[in-house]
C-alpha cells in the first residue's frame, strides 16, 4: 500500500498502518466490504481509501490536510468522493458487523453488566450550502439553531470499553426548515435512497429500530440507556422489549406509579 497520510506523520503512519492491517485480517475486513457493497471495479482499492480515512483518526488530521489536499496519498479527492457518495456501500452493517467482532473480543475479557447507549446531538454543517436535507436544527449544548443534521448513535458500554453499533443523520421533518431537498434521480431500491428517507422519521421511532436491530444481529445487552427525550411512555415500552431502560422522565403533569407509590 503506497498511500501516506503526510511525511512529517510518515513514521507514525507506518506503525499504524501495521496494526490496522492485523486488525482487518482478524477481522476479515475485505469479507465485510464486499458483503456490504464497498466495491471498486478499477484504481485505488477501497481498503487503501479506508484506511487512508482510519489514520485520520489517529493523526489528528482533517480530511483535506490527509487527503484531499495532500499529493503524497496514493489517491485523488474524487476516488475518495466516488466511495463516499456510493449509495449503494451499507455504513450501517458494516459498522454493526465490526462492531459484534469486537463485542465478543471484549466479552471475553469481562464479565461486567453492558448497556445500550442512545444519544442524539448537533452535526453542524454552518458552511454547506447544498448538502441534501440540509436543515436547521437546534443545538441543545450551545442553545441555538444551526444548519446541519442531528447525529443520531447508538454504542454500547461496560464502564471501560465504548463500541460504536449504529448512527443515523436526522434532517428536519418540516420541509420549512430545510435548505436543501433529496436528490430525485437516485435509485430507490438502494440504500442510500432509504436512508434518506430514514432522515425524515422521529429520533424515538429510529431508537426503537436500532435497539431492536443490534439485538437481532447477537449483541446483549443488560440495559437502555437514553435520555429525557426518548422517555414517553409509547417509546419505553417499545425500548423495553429488547432491555429494560434507565431514563430521566421529563418534566410535566404526567404522573408516574413505581412499585405502590405515584
């Protein structure tokens, strides 16, 4: 593999690039990618593009410092671009299916109870202009609007270890606070037409599917994690038949019975 991510961070590279290689034989990363539908017909090699991304991570880099500005990568911009906007590539299960090989290497290593974690944030894109479904959406830590998406993920905990399971990007349901629409030449029978879709449903609806679907794929987990939003009775009782779920009610005239008392 000749891709670099920059030659003051070469040495560092190499070293990394060795491990995320053992990594990936373990984990018969190629088997996934093209389970999945990362293919490439010719050029550079999706794991190449990959890994170059992976390394990002580890560097401290951005994506144009790493790559797309960068003329030692082995790459350009629209190889990288090309996979990226692939809509037939399923990040969903490919996530899922990375992240159910390192629930069981960690499994192994503790027997502590493992909990759900679902969480919604801002994903602001302040400078983007005609990104599909763009919208304007509130950023709770910041309190205030922004353009972006909010990033829907799902992980699951020990207390020690963190292992990413599932995301979704929210845009706006109302059409008023959208900047930008979906594409309509895109095929509707891949993935990425469904997950655009997918953009448009309600954060607690999506939080069901996800726990119901990590626990279908064989990952167990003890408790649901989430908070305030996700607690109207509807969304609990639907969260509670994958786990039983720990949340913080929200505020109102809504009373509660626990055991005898209300």
């Amino acid at each position: 593999m000749n891709t670099l991510i920059s030659s003051e961070a070469q040495p560092k590279s190499i070293d990394l690039l060795n491990d995320l290689d053992f990594v990936m034989k373990k984990s018969r990363f190629r088997t996934l990618l093209n389970r999945f539908g990362f293919k490439k017909t010719r050029g550079t090699s999706v794991v190449d593009i990959l890994m170059s991304l992976f390394l990002l991570l580890f560097t401290r880099q951005s994506l144009s410092e790493g790559i797309t500005d960068n003329d030692n990568v082995g790459f350009g911009k629209d190889a990288l671009y090309s996979l990226l906007n692939n809509s037939k590539c399923n990040w969903r299960r490919l996530l899922l299916a990375v992240g159910y090989q390192a629930y069981n290497v960690i499994s192994k290593l503790t027997d502590r109870e493992k909990v759900l974690i679902i969480d919604t944030t801002a994903y602001g894109r302040n400078r983007s202009k005609n990104v599909e479904l763009l919208s304007r959406v509130k950023d709770h830590s910041a309190k205030r609007y922004v353009r972006g998406f909010r990033l829907q993920a799902a992980a699951i905990s020990d207390g020690h270890s963190l292992i990413p399971v599932d995301f979704s990007l929210l845009a706006s349901a109302d059409p008023k606070k959208r900047f930008c629409e979906m594409r309509t030449d895109i095929d509707k029978r891949t993935i990425g037409f469904r997950r655009r879709l997918e953009a448009l449903k309600k954060a607690p609806f999506l939080a069901v599917e996800m726990a119901h679907r990590i626990k279908n794929e064989g990952l167990q987990f003890n408790y649901i994690l989430v908070d305030s939003w996700y607690s109207d009775p509807k969304t609990v009782l639907e969260l509670q038949k994958s786990a039983p779920v720990i949340c913080m009610m929200k505020k109102g005239r809504t009373k509660y019975q626990v055991g005898e008392k209300s």
